[in-house]
C-alpha cells in the first residue's frame, strides 16, 4: 500500500519528532537505546513506513511514555516534544489502529 503524500508528511514530521524526542532524553542522561526500545520500534517503523506497522506506533510509544513518566523525568523540551508527538499519533487515523 503507498502512502499519500499527506500521509508520506505526517510520517516524515513524526520521525523528526522522534529524533527531538531522542535529544530531549539525552539530555537528561538517559541511554535512549538500551532503555526506550519502543521508541527505537518506531524509528524503524516510521523509516520503513510499513503500513501494518504505523497502526501500532501509538501502543509502541505509549509504552516508552509511561516509562519516562515512572521515572519522572521532567523538561521544558521533553514535556514540549512529548505533548506534540501525543497530538499528532492521537490526532492522525494513519497512526490508529
């Protein structure tokens, strides 16, 4: 299935959110590799653009955001990046299930 060129956009912005995501984390010193594998799933999802893939990018990132929020981890760039990648998974049915 190919994707629209809307679609071929909302895939490009969210991969750009998910590297500020990655910033944001190592920053606060965080191993975003060893411990935010689902973060990492995405990447390769959203690099791929595997159109089974994209209606579990939500469940993938939800479960690194309870992490982050078990750990309280707080920022001024990290709250910013993670209410904008919220929005935009919740806010697109490409990302739905």
């Amino acid at each position: 299935m190919a994707f629209s060129q809307n679609e071929e956009k909302l895939i490009s912005q969210l991969l750009d959110m998910i590297d500020e995501l990655d910033i944001a984390l190592n920053q606060l010193g965080e191993d975003t590799i060893q411990c935010y594998k689902s973060i990492q799933k995405v990447k390769n999802i959203l690099k791929s653009k595997e159109p089974k893939g994209m209606k579990n990018v939500k469940q993938h990132l939800m479960m690194d955001f309870r992490m982050i929020e078990d750990r309280q981890l707080e920022g001024a760039d990290l709250d910013d990046v993670l209410e904008r990648v919220y929005f935009h998974v919740s806010n697109n049915k490409i990302f739905k299930p």
